[in-house]
C-alpha cells in the first residue's frame, strides 16, 4: 500500500514548456524516495504539485489515502525544506525553529522539548539564543531544516535543502536527516542533481530526465541493473565507461577489443558499458591503455586512460601513484550492453 | 627557492585577523589547491595574491621578485572566480578577445584570432563562438571563463571555487578536464575550494586553511595519509575518518576493541586515535558491532557501525550484502591507524 501516490502527473506552464509529462510515483509509509535528475528534468515541480505550491495540468496525488490534488498548501500536512531558507528575521532561532508548533494545540512544555529535541540532533545548540542575522549562511539553513524537521507531518519534502552548504557540512548534514527521518519513520520526498547524494539517502531513487521517469527502485538496482544509457551514465561516479562497437559472432567487437559474451545477443550495433571498478589491470589482458592522468581520492584512484576503443577510467585501491604515459594491459569484471539507438539495455 | 612565495601574510579587517602569518609556497609548474570551509580566509588569500588587495604584514615573491606592492596588471595574474562575469550581450568570441584587447596587451589582430582561436579548441567551445553569451549553459559558461583566463597566458592562474554553482556531474567531468588542461599549459596555478574531492583530485600541493591559518601543507598523499591533527584529518576523506579514544596500557595502546593492541607509538595516556573508513574491515576483530545503516556508495558499501560504545563508518566491499542491525566484529587496520594527544 503506497502512502504517497501520483498518477500520470502532468504539468504544462502558461509558456508551453512541459515540465512535468506523465509521472506515476509511489513512496511506501515512513520511506525515503529521492527525485533525482539534471537541471530542467521536472523534479522540482514534481515535488511542488505534491506540496500544492503548483496545480497539476492533469494526474492525482494521494497522500494517506486522500486526494489532495486540489487541496491547498495549509490543507496538506507535509514539512517543507527549500534550497533558500526564510527564516523570521525578529525571532530567535529557538522561536523560530518552535514556530510551526505553534498552532497546533501542543502545550509550552511539550513544544519545548520537541524543539530540544530537533536542536540536539542536529547539533544546534549553541546558536538557540542569537537571531538569523547573527548566523552564517550555512548555520541558517541548518535552522531552517530544523524548522521544516520540528513538526510530525504525514510526509516531508525537501528540495535541495544542503544545495548552498559547504561539501564537508553538506556530508555531516545528509547524515543527520537520515538520522532523523529513520528515527521518526515520516515518509520524505526529496530532490537533488547530486546523484551520490541520492544514493545514500534513498530507499527509492527516482531517475527523472526531461519530464519522465527513467527509471526508479532501490539504489543497487539502478547502480547495477540501468535500464537505459541516461541512467547508466546519470548514476556513479566517475560515470561509467562506454564503448561503441558492435556484436558479432557472440562478441562484442571494437577497435583493440574482442570480449566474448556469456549469453548470446543479436548481432549489430551496441555500446558496452563497464563500471570503473569493474576494469582491472590485468597485464595478460587484451584491452591496452595509456595512463592519461591519475586522480587521487583518498580511499582510492581513479586511472584515466586512452585505448585504442576511447578514453576509460579505472578505479583502484591506492597502492601507489600510476605514471602519466605508461602502458597498462585491462580486463574487465563485469560489463553490460545497450542498443545504441534506443538506449534501452539489452 | 619556491616560483611563488607568501611569508608571514597577515590581514585585519578591523580587529579581525582574517589571515594570521600565511607561509605557502608553490613551484613554477603545480597547482596549490587551498582547501579550507566558508569564513576560513581563502578569498582574501587570493586577492591579496592577485594584487586586489594588500597584506598587514608579511611580503609575496614571484619567481625571485619582491611583488607584493604590485598592482594587479603588474603582477601577470589570471583569476577565474565562482559567479562568472560574461557581458551577456557579446558573442563568446567578443567576451574571449576583451581581455586581449587591453591597452597593455598591444596584441596585432591576427594575433588575437590566432590566441582566440587556441583556447576555444582547448576548451572546446569552437562552434559557441558566435553565440550570445545569455544563451549559453552554466557549464557552457564556466568554460568561456576559463577560456577569458587562459588567453591571455597570465603567469599565474588563481580559481575561486571556479566549480561550485554547476551540477555534480558537470563538476565532476570539468575538473578533470581543468586539471589536463593546466597540465598541458604548464603555468601554476592557486585553486581554492571547501571540497575536499576537488582538492584530492586536482592538487599536486594541498594547503588546509583554517580561521586564517594554515594547518598543514603537503602532497594529496600526504595530507591524507599523515595528516598532523584532528582537525586536518577531518577536512579530507569521505565518510569523514573515524576518531576514537584509546588508552595507553604496558607497551601498547589499547583501542576501543579491547582484544586489539595497536602498534606502541610516542605518547602516554590517553590519546586520540584515527582510523579511516576504508581501514577498518568489518570483520576479523573480536568485539561485536551492530550494522545501524547500510548506505550504498555504487562501487562500495557504508556502514554506520555502533561499536564499543562509539558510533564508526566502515567502507565495506560490495562481495557481501549487510542489513541494518545485523552484529559484525570490526578490526581497525593498525599499520594504518594515526595517533594524536587528547
């Protein structure tokens, strides 16, 4: 039984432009589900229909098993976070952050403690006293998150609400609403362009480009199973390798590479797509490169590469630097294929 | 003797000192990425770099020559900032021949066509030539600036979080492609950014500022590998390294993990231990954990590990599966592991 649901949303502005053109989203009681996609791909007004900020072309939203599609905002009991806060300019952040509890008949005492609450976790304490005006612009949007987390609502929606934080705060963040929203078990509907973002966040991803859903489920499935190359390329990163070529004779055949298939697949035209850290070096491999650079990452390497079929990247544990220039022999782990034309995986 | 040198730089805004005795140097052909968070002094390093603005006290050598009274056009200097300033009704070919078309730049035309022409192909933005900037992609926009940059063939760059405002993905592919460019180029270069992967993956010399001073300066490797406090250890890794108390007891410190005896090192008492989360398998120790969540990081999992009493994050391969409070027995990698006082 899906908590939240929307059917064949659609949503054309007075311009024309079609933002949104037939969504069907289900997210499940206390579930996270991350709407994620470029600039420009209708997940920001996807996520305003649900909050009513925007009306719907056509389609339904149900929310607990109400149709809300023509509810206003105030009707609809959902926490909103923005990418750009608001706060109350003449209220403390404790007031602030108390605010939306205001109207909802809790008395002093229990108001206090949700707010103690909300501040503990995440780690507000020390600013409860000062105004908006005395806080940074990161320590704003932590209170305006704190803001939108105060209240139980049936679901939260949160648009882009770490996009203006530093990276380092940004990580600690994305950990507390976690936190937050496991311990609380509200259903979320969030957006972000930050694909790593969504995958540690998510218990659904929804990939959206250009109005659609590309595809959606938990993030293994569309890391290890992307329906199409949008979703392949979209998710992981660095993004995952893909090289032209064609099938023939059980192989996937490009220039400098001949890679047996374990299943037969019609012949013609397909790209390979293989994950960095499903190419290996292997010196008895096929497939030669020529180390372009080599990007440290702490953890790990990424090894950018030129082979004869185009430029690859690999990601290795870091045992030491790879020279610019040198020769590397490849295999690869595991691969996947996709039609060239339509995208699809095959 | 370094290409570029900053000694004792100190800058007060009122009874603010914003850079309190910068020492940094940078060779003739790296690029020194100064990595710190929002409010740590790296602008006001840069524009104190770039001539815009003066320091207190302390002095700036270029390549064996005093310039820290130099005006910016004096100076040779590049400077790419985070809100690209394109005029929005000029061509990208108009935008990339202004900086050019300066009185002291006294270039022949054919000259600025030819330079023109250079960094639209590095950059590869040859067929936006004849567009209006307005019309242009944010990512598309971002080039065109650098393209403003490298034009003029400045003796120094200096980038101001040059790839902040633009999608995650575009940040991704585009540093990479600044990193071989600036390579290919071979001129220096100062990047400064609050992301720690961007600094990793772009620095040959990382720098980490903090409330105007500089904590640590070294090599990527370095920095990460032997960082020399907490508070430098934290700026860089993702999930950010675990820190844990350990007592000292005989000739060995004891962990969290009781069964554990780290490596002796310097130091009594108590300390504080860091172990970063590729460094701690989830199994193979003897003190159990339970799996709280489980993040899934693509090429690996993230495990949030409540742990002897601390809460831990373990990069975990992706050979087996783990479910939220399943019990695992962590063991921190000691040859690994750095040790701190309290």
């Amino acid at each position: 039984m899906s908590f939240l649901e929307c059917r064949d949303l659609v949503k054309t502005f007075a311009d024309g432009t079609r933002a949104v053109q037939g969504i069907d989203l289900r997210c499940g009681e206390g579930e996270f589900a991350v709407l994620l996609g470029p600039s420009g791909c209708g997940k920001t007004t996807t996520l305003r229909m649900v909050a009513g900020l925007e009306k719907p072309t056509a389609g339904q939203i149900v929310l607990g098993g109400a149709d809300i599609t023509d509810c206003s905002p105030a009707e609809r009991d959902v926490g909103f976070a923005f990418q750009f806060y608001a706060l109350y300019p003449h209220l403390k952040v404790e007031d602030n952050i108390g605010f939306p509890l205001e109207s909802m008949g809790l008395n002093r005492q229990e108001r206090r403690q949700r707010v103690a609450d909300i501040v503990e976790r995440l780690g507000l304490g020390a600013l409860v006293g000062r105004y908006p005006r005395q806080l940074s612009g990161g320590d704003q949007q932590r209170v305006a998150l704190a803001r939108a987390m105060v209240r139980r609502p049936q679901i939260y929606l949160m648009d882009e609400p770490l996009g203006t934080l530093d990276a380092g705060l940004r990580l600690e963040m994305r950990e507390m609403i976690r936190a937050q929203q496991l311990d609380a078990g509200i259903a979320t509907l969030y957006v972000t362009h930050d694909q790593e973002e969504a995958m540690s966040l998510a218990d659904q991803v929804v990939v959206m480009d250009e109005g659609r859903i590309r595809q959606s489920g938990a993030a293994a499935l569309v890391y290890d199973q992307p329906a199409d190359l949008f979703v392949a390329h979209f998710i992981g990163s660095p993004s995952m390798n893909f090289i032209t070529g064609e099938i023939r004779e059980d192989c996937f055949v490009a220039p400098g590479l001949v890679w047996p298939l374990a299943e037969p697949v019609r012949p013609g035209p397909a790209t390979l797509g293989v994950r960095p850290e499903f190419v290996r070096p292997d010196a008895k491999g096929q497939l030669r490169a020529e180390v372009v650079r080599d990007e440290y990452q702490g953890a790990c390497r990424y090894i950018h590469l030129q082979a004869e079929c185009g430029r690859l990247v690999m990601r290795v544990a870091d045992r030491g630097r790879e020279a610019v220039g040198a020769s590397l022999g490849l295999d690869f782990a595991r691969v996947l294929l996709f039609d060239p034309v339509s995208g699809k995986r095959l | 003797m370094s290409w570029l040198q900053l000694k004792g730089v100190t800058r007060r805004f009122g009874k603010a000192e914003v850079l309190s005795g910068i020492d940094l140097s940078l060779e003739g052909d790296e690029m020194l990425v100064v990595l710190g968070p929002t409010g740590a002094g790296k602008t006001t390093l840069l524009r104190i770099v770039a001539g815009l603005d003066a320091p207190d006290t302390g002095q700036i050598e270029m390549d064996g020559e005093e310039v820290t009274h130099w005006s910016p056009a004096e100076r040779d200097i590049a400077f790419v900032f985070q809100h690209f300033a394109l005029y929005p009704d000029w061509s990208v070919r108009r935008n990339l021949e202004f900086p050019l078309k300066a009185p002291r730049q006294q270039l022949a035309s054919g000259e600025i066509d030819q330079r023109v022409g250079w960094a639209a192909e590095l950059l590869k933005i040859e067929r936006l030539l004849d567009r209006s900037a307005a019309r242009l992609s944010g990512g598309e926009m971002q080039r065109v600036a650098i393209g403003q940059a490298i034009v003029r063939r400045p003796r120094l760059f200096l980038f101001d979080e040059p790839l902040t405002n633009l999608d995650a993905k575009l940040r991704e592919s585009l540093r990479l492609e600044l990193a071989l460019l600036r390579q290919e180029l071979g001129i220096p270069a100062i990047y400064v950014t609050h992301d720690q992967a961007e600094a990793l993956s772009m620095g040959d010399s990382i720098a980490v500022l903090a409330e105007g001073r500089i904590l640590q300066q070294g090599s990527p490797e370095a920095i990460y590998r032997q960082p020399v406090s907490p508070v430098v250890a934290r700026q860089l890794g993702q999930p950010a390294i675990n820190i844990l108390s350990v007592q000292r007891r005989g000739d060995a410190w004891i962990g969290p993990n009781e069964a554990e005896r780290m490596p002796a090192l310097s130091g009594t008492g108590e300390m504080l231990l860091g172990v970063r989360p590729e460094d701690i398998a989830p199994e193979g120790g003897r003190v159990p954990g339970v799996v709280r969540v489980v993040e899934d990081a693509g090429a690996a999992w993230i495990l949030w590990v409540d742990w002897a009493g601390a809460s831990i994050h373990i990069i975990a391969s992706k050979e087996r599966r783990f479910a939220p409070g399943e019990t695992v027995h962590p063991r921190i990698d000691a040859e690994r592991a750095l040790l701190w006082p309290r």
